[in-house]
C-alpha cells in the first residue's frame, strides 16, 4: 500500500470545496478548534470518533493537524460541535452561549416525531417523567413511568443515558425555577463536595426536591431553598449524605411571571 504524504500543500488540497476558498486554511488551527470543542462537551477522541465512525486515532490527527479533515467531515462535526463552518474553518467567533432549544413529544406522538425531525443524528431524546419534582417538601417520583420525550441537541448532552427530564412544583426554587418548570437531571453527578452551590435534586423520605447544595462537611449537606421567603431546607448528617442526591440539575427550561 503507497503511504500518503501528507505535505501542506496536501492537506490544503484535502479541504478542495470548502466555503471562502480565496482564504489559507491552517489545519493545525482546526485541529486545536476541534479539540477544544470536544474537550468542552467533555467528549473523549474514542467517543468523536464513534459518532463520525472514524478510528480515534483519525481524531487524533485531526486534532494535531497531522491530516485535515474533509469539507464533509467538517459539516458533521460543527453539527456534532453546534457551532457554524466558519468557526470550524476559520476561527470566525460562535455566537454567544443561548439556551438549548428544547422540543417535547408525548409518548403517543414520540416515533412519527422523532422520524421527521431534521438532522436526526445531532439530536438525543431524553425522557420525560410523568411525575413532578418538588421546588418544597419531597415528592415520589416513578422513574418507570414516562410521560413523553424532550429532544434537545447532542452538544449539550452528550452522554444522554445519564439524564431525564422532570417538571418542577412548588415554589421554593422561584424566582430562578418557576412552578411548571422542566429541569434536566444529570444522574452521573451526585458528588455533594463537587456540587457545593449548585441546583441538584435531593431525596429524601422516599420522594425528590430541587434545591441549592451547601457542603458544610463531609458528615453534613443542607438543601437551602433559592426563593428567600422559603424556609424549606433539608438537612442530611452522617451515613445520609452519602446517597442524599439523585443528580445535578444541569439545565433548565423556566416558565417566566
């Protein structure tokens, strides 16, 4: 098999085709894009590599600017990435972080749904509980029991067998999550140390809530409320704080007054 030289002159002729031709195209600079774009979705080169169906080690030339992706190649990727081409091409600055647009399909509608929806592989779908977590005292929540599917982009959950999807009631959380509110539970997370100050979803008493997490010591977590006027907190000592948190509420959707 003849070894392939790839010369600067070859990798620039590997991007034949690509938007804004008349501009130089610096593989290396793509390569660092790349890897900092995947390093942000906390994606590693295996992972990349599986959802382009290429070999990790092509990620890795990539990345290093060792071969230059094809003008394909980079339209999947600032899909995969959600960024635009340009950023992808020539550092052209991404739009300032927005909001995950988010769109829920009820069980009975979810396959007709999920076949027409465009750009089928950059979006996940996460299911929706048909119970409501607690912003106030703990509410049972049947994990089995789904009500529907939120689909929302891949960039912003790449690992979606970690996550559901739940409405919140109650009114300790407002006015940062107002009663009605969807929330994305991240079940992977439930380190308190590590969620000091973040939304998590505590349990306690065989039901859910949403609250601030305070790490006060490793034998002591509370649950404080974000509405000032609450004074529902939780409390968990000892042997409890081990297996106090379900997950870390990663994003949210908030119905606004």
């Amino acid at each position: 098999m003849r070894k392939r030289n790839m010369s600067r002159g070859n990798m620039r002729k590997s991007f034949k085709g690509a938007p804004m031709a008349g501009h130089k195209l610096d593989a290396r600079a793509i390569g660092e894009r790349i890897r900092k774009l995947r390093q942000r979705l906390k994606m590693s080169q295996a992972e990349l590599g599986k959802k382009l169906k290429v070999s990790q080690t092509r990620i890795s030339r990539y990345e290093a600017g060792h071969a230059a992706p094809t003008l394909k190649m980079l339209v999947k990727l600032a899909g995969i990435f959600d960024v635009p081409l340009d950023y992808l091409l020539f550092g052209t600055e991404p739009p300032p972080p927005y909001a995950p647009e988010l769109k829920v399909y009820m069980v009975s509608r979810w396959k007709q749904a999920f076949e027409n929806l465009d750009y089928l592989d950059n979006y996940v779908p996460l299911p929706l509980l048909a119970d409501e977590v607690a912003a106030g005292p703990p509410r049972k929540i049947d994990p089995n029991d789904i009500e529907g599917f939120a689909v929302i982009h891949s960039s912003w959950c790449p690992n979606p067998e970690n996550f559901t999807v739940v409405r919140v009631k109650g009114t300790s959380m407002e006015p940062l999550l107002m009663e009605g509110s969807l929330v994305a539970i991240n079940h992977a997370r439930r380190n308190p140390k590590e969620l000091n100050g973040k939304i998590v979803a505590f349990k306690q008493d065989g039901g859910v809530s949403i609250k601030i997490c305070q790490y006060v010591a490793p034998d002591l977590v509370i649950g404080r409320p974000y509405n000032v006027e609450s004074t529902e907190q939780l409390v968990f000592r000892g042997e409890e704080v081990e297996d106090c948190i379900v997950g870390v509420v990663e994003w949210w959707w908030s119905k606004q007054r």
